[in-house]
C-alpha cells in the first residue's frame, strides 16, 4: 500500500525531481526556475507527450516505481512538479 507523504517530504523532493525533469529532457533552464505547481504539460513548462514519456522512464528508473502509459492517473501525475513529487514521494521503492 502507497504511503502518505507529508507535506514536508513533498517540498524536500522538489529540488532532486526538478533536476531530474531538467536533466531528462535536457532542458536549458535552471531547475529552481521551474513553479512546482506550473503545468508541466502543454502550458506552463510546456511539454508534449513525447517529453512525459521520457520523463516517466527516468522517473521509474530512478525510483523503482512503474509509471505506466496506459495509467489513468498520469494526468493528474504529472499535472506539475509538485503533483509528481508526490506521487514518487507516495510509491518510490528506491
């Protein structure tokens, strides 16, 4: 079962998830630029579905959890950096 991470665990896990997005998709931003509750799809950070696929595999990689593309919470996953901070927060096994 997923545990419930706080708010704090949230927050901490923003910087290294932030990094990770930058280096992933080799962004030419700096990560501490990125709003954790900007979308990250389409407006906001701007990426495609392309890029989220991406993205999930280096997520899972990782953190030893399993981002499916057929999962019907991916767009609430990956709604913003904090929204997938949470979601790696709540099930990372690694």
């Amino acid at each position: 079962m997923p545990a419930n991470p706080t708010p704090e665990t949230v927050t901490a896990l923003l910087p290294e998830i932030a990094e990770l997005v930058v280096s992933a998709l080799n962004l030419e931003i700096a990560a501490g630029t990125i709003d954790p509750d900007a979308p990250l799809y389409g407006d906001g950070l701007g990426l495609d579905s392309i890029d989220i696929l991406e993205l999930a595999l280096e997520v899972s990689r990782r953190y030893g959890l399993q981002l499916r593309s057929d999962d019907a919470n991916n767009e609430s996953i990956f709604r913003s950096l904090r929204s997938l901070a949470a979601h790696v927060a709540a099930h990372r096994t690694v």
